[in-house]
C-alpha cells in the first residue's frame, strides 16, 4: 500500500500470500506517480533496487539499513517517525473484522470492501 497519511490511501494491490513485499512494492511504486519529495518505507524495502526506483521517481528513500548491511546509510530519523501514519491506516482497516480475517475468497469482492472501509473511515 502507498499512503499520503494515516488515512488516505493512494494506491495499494493485493499479492500473493508467498510473495515478498519489496517486490511488490516496487510493482506498485512503478505503476503510481509519486509527488512527494521523500518516501518513507519499512525495513523490508531497503533494498538497493526498491531505493534505487524511489530515487529514479524523484522522491529521497527514507528507510533505516538493516544491522547486517556492510555500508549503511544516514536516514532522516524525524521524518522515518511519519512511518507510523501508514500503520495506522492499516490499524484502521484491520478495524473491520471482515477485512481482517479475509472471510471473502474472489479479489473483487476482498478488494471492494477495501474501498468501503477507506470510504467509511473518511466519512467518521
């Protein structure tokens, strides 16, 4: 999922269960015009390639490296701290227990409750 904040959703995709999300998130990442100047992404996308696409879109990568990296980098530690906006989003959505327990089997239908509940949350 890409997130302005802790309750606007730009863009997201559903993915296999054995997929990774660094992968993915460059999939997404691709596809959707990024306007902001950083982008702040979880641990799991500190990669080269998915770094290396945030610089390629014009936007800064704010994400620790990961303790076993042999060159780490310096990150900006009070805009990582904006990361937990993206959590909260998701809080909101596990919020509804259809959504969080994934009763639906067909995308589609998975996929338009997504949209329900953002629309839901936007309206509280």
């Amino acid at each position: 999922m890409i997130a302005a904040d802790a309750r606007t959703a730009v863009s997201f995709s559903l993915s296999a269960g054995h997929a990774g999300d660094a992968p993915e998130g460059r999939k997404l990442l691709a596809a959707t015009p990024l306007t902001a100047e950083n982008v702040t992404m979880d641990k799991a996308c500190e990669g080269d390639d998915t770094r290396g696409l945030v610089a390629e879109l014009g936007a800064s990568p704010v994400v620790p490296p990961k303790s076993n990296r042999k060159e780490p980098w310096d990150f900006d530690k009070g805009i990582y701290r904006l990361r937990n906006e993206v959590e909260r989003l998701f809080r909101v959505l596990k919020g509804f227990r259809r959504i969080f327990t994934r009763y639906d089997k067909l995308d589609v239908v998975f996929v338009s409750f997504i949209y329900l509940a953002l629309v839901v949350d936007a309206l509280r």
